[in-house]
C-alpha cells in the first residue's frame, strides 16, 4: 500500500487522460441498483475504496453483485423492501457518503443496523442527518456529540417531511429523500443553494417519480426503482487535479475524456476560468441521464480573484487542488463561505493552509477560507496529508512548480477515491514516485 509519494519539480503535462470513475455516482448506483427490481448493469464504476464500502454494505445485506471488473459491475436488485438486515456492523471505512445515504435508506427498514467507520470517519458530524431522520420517526442515535457510530433501529413506517436544509449539502439532501422513499406521503427537501443532483436524476434514470421545482425536490413513499444501465462518467474531482496541474505547469496541453460535467459539479471550471485557466470542453454529449464532456486545459497565467461564494458548493471537493493554483495565481485569491471543508475528511482549511505555509506560501487560514499570496516560486518540504486523499494529490500537483522535491506523508487513501492516481499521474509527466 502506498503511504507516501516523492514529487519531484518539473513536467509538463501532456497527452490524453481518463481518470476513474465518478465517486458520488459509482456510490448511488450501487445503492439505487440493490432496491431497484430486476438487474442494473453498471460500467465506469470507481473501483476505489469508498464505493467498496458501498457494494460490501448491500452485499451484507443480501445483495448479490458481480463485479467490479474493469468498471463493470452486474447489481441483482432485491427491490424496495428486499434488504435483510447485516450480520454485523456496516463498516464505511472513509466514506462520508455511505454513511450518510446509508442512514437514510436504512432509516426505514424492519431491521436494526449500526454504521461506524475509520477514525477520520468517526470524527465527521452526523447531527445533520440524525435530525431530519428522527423528524421523519426513524429510530436513529449517534455518539455524544452527533458523531458515528450511528445506530438505526427497526421501523414500521417513516412520515414524509418538508425540509430545509440548513447547509448546503447535497448528502444530507440525499439521504432525506432515500428515507423518503420509505415514508407515507411526501418528502420535500429544500436546498440553500444547489448542490450535486446525482441522486434526483439517478432516481429518475431508475423509473422513480421525482418532482423537482426550484430549489426543491420531493418523492413520495409509493414509487418503485426498474432496474436500468448506469453508465458512470470519469470524476471532475479527480479530473481537477490535473486541469490545475496543467494549468500551472508551462508547456501543458492534456485533455481528460469523458468526464462528467453536471452543472452541480462544475465549480472548478468557473473558479479556473475566472483566474484565467484556459479550458474548453469539447463532445459534450449526455450519459444516463448526467452531461459528459472531455476537457481539454493548455496552460495559462493565474491571477488571483475572490472567488464568488455562490460557486463554492459546486467546487466543494476540489479547494485543496484550488488552493494550490492560488499559490501560483499572481496576486491574492480569496476562499469565503466555505467552513464545510473543515469536516471533510480533514480539516481543509487548516491542513492545506499548514502545508502551503510550510513551503513558503503566504496562506493565511480564516474562518470559513483561506487568503493566499499567489507566490509562483515555493519550495519543497516535508507534508502531512492528514490521510486526506485529496490533500495528498494536490500537493503532488504543488511540485510541478515548487523549487524542490515535495515529500507527502500518509497517502493510504488516496485510493478511496483515485487508485492509480501516481500511475496516471506518471504518464501524464509528473514527477511523482510511491513508497
Ligand atoms: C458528496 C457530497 C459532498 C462531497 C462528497 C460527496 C455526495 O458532501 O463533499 O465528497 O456524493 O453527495 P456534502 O454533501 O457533505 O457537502
């Protein structure tokens, strides 16, 4: 297993790239497939950790799946009401997103379950689910705190609930609608501002009725799921490390195929262009139901901006790999309205701001961001990742432009959502060794 990469200066970036498949749709189609009736056929699924934590719950659960092989996996769809209850505890080892769609599928099951995870896992707030569940009568108790593990335990019925989401979260906004599918009467969900729609428009991909009016989604209790064939699109978070990689590295020109471009996901392309990344996005076409494209990125010169907090929660996973493009923007870039990346699978403000300032970036943490003085010359050093995949990666992109080589310690996770990442990474011109 990996644990720590040596990225050296230099690259470019060069040539054609498909990354793994998206995270938040492999999650769903696992999820959607196992209560559908009849068989759904996935292919591009991410075979990384977290959507195998995923697939190993609903396997526990009496699901029978073949795969993944190469991106394919055959889901053997128990129906609505067809789950059995798990021998043991679902284990969600890193992932946020099981954990979180899981308790509100599970929420209205005649079965008890207990949800726990890994230790950054167990540190991330549940109070945000566990409430709006127990609104709808489910029988759900986290730790002291509203931490995981979470116990659900067996229900006859959920009632269907009006909600308003008090952040934007496009988990929570999931997992209230999966339990709505198990609630009489309707279950309405308002968000604050958009966030990722992969569940409403998988939902309908699977023949589920869902009403969708602004910023509000609603289901009722009495639909049912056909099985379908889910074509998984690449992941434009994993995609973002390395539109930013070429957009700071000189003499860059990639283009990275069939990715997917909802436009709840594309933050970073805005937030990029708007610092002056040159992208365009070429064959767009739509896949079961979700915009794909290949985006082609040369490089460009950055400059700093503040960046629009409307686009923050369409780029929320992607402000490591932004952070790092801030640091060689000229000028001062302005991160704000983003306290979420502080329960990420780390602390994203504080770990990106530690390791930025130890190579000599002047980024200073705030409350809810960062302000950094775009420097375009840092140094190398020794990283901490905090086992956060995303903090890793981007700090392999940092190296392209760093005057020395760039150590990165505890990267084990970075297969929770990019196996292979330093392979592609490699081939793409990056500079970048594991150990
Ligand atoms: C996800 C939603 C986001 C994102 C996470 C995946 C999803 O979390 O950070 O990586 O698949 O719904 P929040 O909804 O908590 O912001």
């Amino acid at each position: 297993m990996t644990h720590t990469f040596h990225a050296l200066p230099g690259g470019p970036l060069t040539g054609t790239l498909r990354v793994p498949g998206d995270k938040s749709i492999s999650h769903r189609s696992i999820m959607l497939g196992a209560i559908a009736d009849g068989v759904t056929q996935v292919t591009g699924f991410l075979e990384g950790e977290d959507a195998l934590a995923t697939m190993n719950a609903f396997r526990s659960m009496g699901v029978v799946m073949e795969g993944p092989d190469q991106g394919r996996v055959t889901i053997h769809g128990v129906g609505k009401h067809g789950l059995k209850a798990p021998q043991k505890n679902i284990d969600c080892g890193n992932s946020g997103t099981t954990m979180r769609l899981l308790s509100g599928l599970l929420a209205g099951q005649n079965f008890a379950v207990t949800l726990t995870g890994d230790d950054s896992l167990r540190r991330r707030p549940m109070a945000r689910v566990t409430q709006p569940l127990a609104a709808m009568g489910a029988q759900i108790h986290a730790q002291e705190g509203g931490l995981p593990p979470l116990h659900i335990g067996a229900t006859q019925s959920l009632q269907g609930i009006d909600y308003t989401l008090p952040v934007a979260s496009a988990q929570v906004k999931s997992a209230v609608l999966l339990a709505g599918l198990y609630a009489m009467g309707k279950t309405a969900v308002t968000e604050p501002e958009p966030t990722r729609d992969h569940t409403e428009r998988m939902l309908a991909a699977f023949g589920y009725p869902v009403h969708r009016a602004g910023a509000t989604a609603t289901v009722t209790g009495e639909g049912r799921l056909t099985g379908t064939a889910i074509e998984v699109p690449a992941d434009i978070s994993s995609a973002a490390f390395f539109m930013v990689g070429a957009s700071i590295c000189p003499g860059s020109d990639i283009t990275l195929t069939a990715v997917g471009v909802n436009p709840t996901r594309t933050g970073i392309i805005h937030i990029l262009t708007l610092m002056g990344a040159d992208i365009t996005l070429q064959n767009a076409r739509l896949a079961g139901g979700e915009p794909v494209a290949d985006i082609h990125v040369r490089y460009a010169p950055l400059h700093g901006i503040a960046v629009p907090e409307e686009l923050v929660a369409l780029a929320i996973d992607e402000f490591p790999v932004l952070f790092v493009a801030a640091a060689n923007a000229r000028g001062q870039t302005r991160v704000s309205g983003a306290a979420e990346l502080r329960v990420k699978e780390s602390d994203r403000i504080q770990v990106m701001a530690d390791g930025l300032s130890l190579l000599g970036v002047r980024a200073t943490p705030t409350a809810d961001g960062m302000i950094i003085e775009g420097a375009r010359a840092y140094g190398g050093g020794t990283i901490n990742s905090h086992g956060d995949h995303r903090i890793a990666m981007s700090f392999a992109m940092a190296a392209l432009c760093a005057t020395g080589p760039i150590t990165i310690l505890d990267c084990a996770n970075v297969a929770t959502s990019f196996p292979g990442f330093d392979d592609l990474a490699r081939q793409a011109g990056l500079r970048i060794s594991a150990s």
